[in-house]
C-alpha cells in the first residue's frame, strides 16, 4: 500500500479503481448500474468540471492563504528559492491548467446541456450560473494573461530586470488577489443555479 502513496501516478489511478469499485458495488447492491447515455455523460462532465475547479480554486486559495503570506517570512531569505524556483512553477503549471480544464467543461457542460447561449447573455432562469460563467470566465483570462507572463517575470523564467521582477511580481499578487474575491460570488453563483441560492 505504501508503495501506491509514495508515487502520484498509482494514487491517482488507484483513486480511479476505488471510483469504479464503488460504482460497481452500488449497482449490485441497488441493482441500479451506470447506464452510459446522455445524462450519464452530462453528470460525468459536471464531475470533471467540479474536479478541475477543485484544482483551480484549491491552489488559488493556496497561493494566498498560504504562499503569498509566509514566502516573506522565510528566514534566511536563501531558503525562499526553494519555493520561487522548484514550488511556486509546479504551483503555476497546474494553477493555469486546472483554470483551462474548469473553464473548458464548464463551457461543455452548458453547451450539452442546452443553457450556454441563455446562460452567457444571462436570460431568465439562467441569471445565476451565467454570473458564475462570466466571473470564471474573467478569472481564467486574468490567469493567463496577466497571472502568468508576471509570474514568469517575477520567478526569473524569463528576462527581466529586479524592478521589473518586483513589479510583476506585485501586478501577480494583486491580480490573484482580485481572482480570490472573485472566486467566493463565482462559487456562490455556480451553485445557487442548481441549489436555490437566488
């Protein structure tokens, strides 16, 4: 067992298994099994869509409940490169992945479901998740595009001189920032629309 959790890989494939065997098991108990048609596929997209925000919104609130404060309390300041040049990359790889892979099942979710066009010019009945699209939306795009190319800057992935390190670096922080307040009503959005929070 210890051999599963000491690689990424084979705990995440054994995550999958696990799902399958409850899948499994609850069909043989309830005699009730996965039927893979159009709901099924419309329920296993929301799923992957829950999972990649998980990601998504897990490191942000990482980033600046946790990394953002405690980076410059690190003494001796040398101790804070293990964390700009080996944590904070890996950090920002699956940050900006986790935002794509959100935004993208998102967007299929509401197309398969038949609400992307009500929902993205926010018509009656779809207020709620269109709100909650439209923030992710913002939010994903401050990733990229500003998130990002500030951090590549900030890290010394690319050129840049110590003030314009120090500046991105600031335009980083400050953007995340914004992303986090973004994310509490984004959240809220995207569940009141299915659970009456509106």
């Amino acid at each position: 067992m210890a051999s599963i959790f000491q690689s990424l890989e084979k705990t995440l494939a054994a995550g999958v298994v696990l799902l399958v065997a409850i899948i499994v098991l609850a069909g043989a108990i309830t005699g009730q099994w996965v039927a893979f048609n159009a709901p099924w596929w419309g329920f296993f997209m929301r799923w992957l869509h829950i999972l990649s925000g998980v990601m998504w919104v897990g490191l942000l609130w990482y980033l600046n409940f946790i990394q953002i404060p405690t980076v410059p309390k690190i003494e001796p300041a040398e101790y804070r490169a293990a964390i700009t040049r080996y944590i904070a990359p890996n950090v920002l790889y699956w940050f900006r992945y986790g935002a794509l892979a959100t935004v993208a099942t998102g967007l299929l979710l509401a197309w398969m479901n038949g609400y992307l066009v009500p929902a993205l010019t926010l018509q009656k009945g779809y207020y709620p998740i269109g709100v909650g699209m439209w923030l992710a939306l913002v939010m994903a795009f401050n990733v990229w595009f500003i998130i990002w190319p500030n951090q590549k800057k900030a890290l010394g992935l690319v050129d840049a001189s110590a003030d314009e390190k120090a500046k991105a670096g600031r335009i980083a922080m400050l953007t995340s920032r914004f992303n986090t307040m973004f994310s509490i009503p984004m959240l809220y959005c995207m569940a009141a629309q299915s659970h009456g929070g509106f």
